[in-house]
C-alpha cells in the first residue's frame, strides 16, 4: 500500500464498535462506525459514511475468504459499499465499482481485487434487492 494515496483517498481512521459477537454458524458480525468517515474518490469528489452507519464488513461470498477477510484490510472500502447500497445510491454497478476503486487505495493487489469484486458483482444483487 503506498501511504501517500491511503491518506489522500482516506483521510480519516475508521473508527468502529463491534455490535455482534463473532458468529461462528454465518461468520458474520455487524459494527457501528463511531465517526464521520470520508473517502475521496478519484474525480475529486467526496464520499461519507456518517457516524452511527451499522455495517457488516465486506459481503463477499464465503469461499472468498480465504483470499481477504470481510473484517481485514477491506473494511474501510466496504463500508462506503455498504452506505450506497443500503441507501440505493446511484446504481449497484457504481456501488461494487466503488469499492474497486477503494480496495486500490488500500493496496490490495490487482489480481486480489479482481477477485474480491467479482465476488460482490456475483454476490451483491440480494443485498442490492435485485
């Protein structure tokens, strides 16, 4: 990861409390951001997770796992794809395409992203309503 482009595009910590134990039959947990989150995109615009925005990590299918955790080095990315989804943000592709652009930022290799993203494209329509 090159710190200069991790702190332009995420300027601020991701700051969460874990609301959920760890669950070991859906391996899911749900955590409330603390504070204000923001990530700079590409074109210069801004986009912000609020405090008090509840998430699930990264909603990549299980299997995928094994390549990143939904918790792990994705989560600041996944939480603005969680946003837009939740709050049916501009269309789904611009969703999981935001989430790509964040996984780059946060140095996740190219192949890894690939992978991670088509996962969400595969995956995500449930969670989109579609």
């Amino acid at each position: 990861m090159s710190p200069a482009l991790y702190a332009k595009v995420f300027p601020d910590p991701l700051i969460v409390e874990w609301l959920t134990p760890w669950d070991e039959q859906g391996g899911r947990r749900v955590f409330k951001v603390l504070a204000d989150h923001r990530m700079i995109r590409q074109d210069g615009s801004v986009d912000l997770v609020p405090k008090g925005l509840t998430s699930d990590g990264a909603s990549l299918p299980r299997i995928l796992w094994r390549f990143e955790s939904p918790y792990g080095r994705v989560l600041e990315a996944a939480v603005h794809h969680d946003r837009r989804y939740r709050l049916k943000i501009g269309t789904r592709k611009e969703a999981d395409d935001l989430f790509l652009e964040g996984m780059k930022a946060l140095g996740i290799p190219a192949w890894k992203r690939q992978i991670l993203y088509l996962g969400v494209r595969a995956g995500g329509g449930r969670g989109w309503g579609s």
